[in-house]
C-alpha cells in the first residue's frame, strides 16, 4: 500500500471516508488510450500541422481570465 509523509493510505481512508476506492472518479479514457493520443499530437506539432501552446501562454491565458 502507498505512504503519504509514513502514513498508510488505508489509514487516511478509513478515518476520514475520502479516500476509498469506491469515491474514486472514474477515468474517461485508459492510460494506453491518454498516450497514443499524445503521441499523435506531438508527431503532428513536428510536423507544423498544429500549434501546442507553451507554459508562458498558458499561464497569460490565465491572467486574462482572472480580470
């Protein structure tokens, strides 16, 4: 089982009812499904088919929509 800071996550979930496998969300795709997926965006970005937004732009972005 994993630790957070030594303590078991078993422990988190059984105190505080949060954490269990039960409330989980659900995934919309698989992991396989996730990386293909980013595969092809990045081979098409190579390729100067599409544009991929950098860190810098996003976080401007962000900062538009705050004010």
């Amino acid at each position: 089982m994993r630790k957070i800071g030594g303590v078991n996550m078993n422990t988190i979930a059984r105190f505080t009812g949060k954490l269990t496998k039960e409330k989980t969300a659900k995934r919309y795709c698989s992991i396989c499904e996730s990386l293909k997926a980013s595969l092809k965006e990045v081979k098409l970005h190579k390729e100067g088919k599409i544009h991929l937004d950098t860190w810098d732009d996003f976080l401007e972005e962000l900062k538009k929509d705050e004010e």
